[in-house]
C-alpha cells in the first residue's frame, strides 16, 4: 500500500475502518510532503468489508493524490472535504 502526494500533501489524511473500528490510518499531523510517495506498512487485512475515509485538512481535496491499494487508486477524484 502506498499514500500519493501531490501538492499541499500535509493536508492529506485517510483512516480505513472495519466493524471492529479503525483498522489504519495515516497523515494525522501533516506528516505528508508534497510530490512524494510513502509506504504504508502496517495495515493488516483479513477477510470482511472495509471503509475508507479520506480527508483533507483544508477541505479542497487530494489535488490528484491518491491511496494505492492492490494496483487499484483511490480518492484520486476527491476534491473536497472527505470522501
């Protein structure tokens, strides 16, 4: 799993939720830089349905950004507030 920046990325933030409350999260603080990619490593799935939340701080969206999760983007659309 990798966070993609683009512009203002520490105002980036998502949490991936289960039944069983938040699974994962990053971002919190703005520890995100801008055009940069980070690997998320401690996110472990099983079996069930998730909830992903992004957020942005400012709430103007990810400017293209994106969560990459098994070769598939998401929140790349996101534009405003959280999604």
């Amino acid at each position: 799993m990798e966070m993609h920046t683009t512009s203002y990325g520490s105002e980036v933030e998502w949490e991936i939720t289960s039944s069983l409350g938040v699974i994962c999260e990053g971002g919190h603080g703005g520890v995100y830089k801008s055009d940069d990619v980070t690997k998320v490593s401690d996110c472990k799935f099983g079996n069930g349905q998730y909830t992903l939340r992004c957020i942005d701080t400012y709430g103007d969206g990810w400017h293209g950004g994106y969560l990459l999760i098994h070769e598939t983007k998401h929140c790349e659309s996101f534009t405003s507030g959280h999604l």
